[in-house]
C-alpha cells in the first residue's frame, strides 16, 4: 500500500471515529471514554491540534474542539455533558494523569 492510500484510509477512519462518537454515540460522557479508554473527544481534539502546531499551522485548544465538535465546547457541554458521580471524577484524575499527565 502506498502512503497516500495509507493516509486516506487513516483519515477516513478518524472521520468514522469522530462520527461514531459525535453523531451515533453523543450520550456517552467523556469521563466515561477517559476513565475505560484512557483517551476522549477532548483527546482527540488535541491530537488534532498537535497535528497542525507540528506542521506550522496555528491553532488553538478552543479552536480545534470546535473543528472537532462541530460547535464551540461550552454548547456541547450544555446539550450533552451530564454531571459526574465523585467516584468517576475521582477514576478520571487517574485516568488523566496515566494517559495525559498533569492537568494542564
């Protein structure tokens, strides 16, 4: 397989991904995804962001959770974030710091 066909195919893969979570599965929390995967569409959304800082592109946290989204992060919160249990906000700072590190 050459590159170029290997980079399609990755991307429409994220494109399934990012669908999957954002269309079919909205309900599921992102504590839930970083506390049992180790990563959320906040992660994702980042990796975005890297991705374009690594190749002279400026970008902005806000501005890749909104590309990523599809609306700015505070509207999504609002439609679809539910509160979380201490016990999974307390799963969550674990889950952040093995597979993130320290809050930033």
């Amino acid at each position: 397989m050459d590159d170029a066909t290997r980079i399609e195919l990755e991307a429409a893969a994220f494109r399934a991904l990012r669908h999957h979570l954002m269309e079919k599965r909205p309900e599921v929390q992102n504590i839930d995804l970083m506390n049992l995967a180790g990563f959320c569409r906040n992660c994702l959304s980042r990796w975005y962001q890297e991705a374009a800082n690594e190749r002279g592109l400026t970008m902005t946290k806000d501005e890749a959770r909104e590309i990523f989204y599809g609306m700015p992060y505070d509207d999504w919160r609002a439609a679809q974030q539910t509160e979380a249990s201490p016990e999974k906000q307390q799963a969550f700072e674990k889950a952040f710091r093995e597979n993130v590190g320290e809050k930033r």
